[in-house]
C-alpha cells in the first residue's frame, strides 16, 4: 500500500509533516512527543492544514487484495 498526498504544497513544512504522521495513524500525543512540539500545536497545525485542502489517496495493489488469483486460476 502506497499513500499519496496531493496538495502538499499549500501547506508549510511543519503542517506536511504532521498531516504525513496523522494519516500513517499516529495520535497527536505520538506527533507531539516526535517533533517537539506540544499536542495542542500539533492540533493546530493538523486543522489549519485540513482548512487550507489536500487530498489523500491511497494507492493499494489487487494482488494484496487477492483480486486477480481467482482470474488466474479461471483462465488456466
């Protein structure tokens, strides 16, 4: 699985790096302890970066989902 953020250059350089951990699913205490700031800047930053729009998407194979074996199995 692949995930790309779009948009990221509206955002500054301590937004990108939050918005990168918060969608990898880290909590904001987990941020906050990372890049020394306090969990409240952390939230800041988090929803001054949702206000100012970008996009995620997550790129995930169909192998990993087991979508093209039962094709291959069909075929043969």
């Amino acid at each position: 699985m692949q995930m790309e953020l779009r948009g990221m250059e509206k955002l500054s350089f301590r937004e990108r790096q939050v918005v990168a951990l918060k969608e990898m699913g880290r909590s904001t205490e987990q941020i906050a302890k990372q890049l020394k700031l306090s969990p409240s800047t952390v939230s800041t930053l988090y929803h001054r970066a949702r206000s100012k729009g970008y996009e995620v998407v997550i790129v995930v194979s169909g192998d990993s989902l087991g979508l093209f074996s039962n094709i291959d199995e069909e075929g043969e």
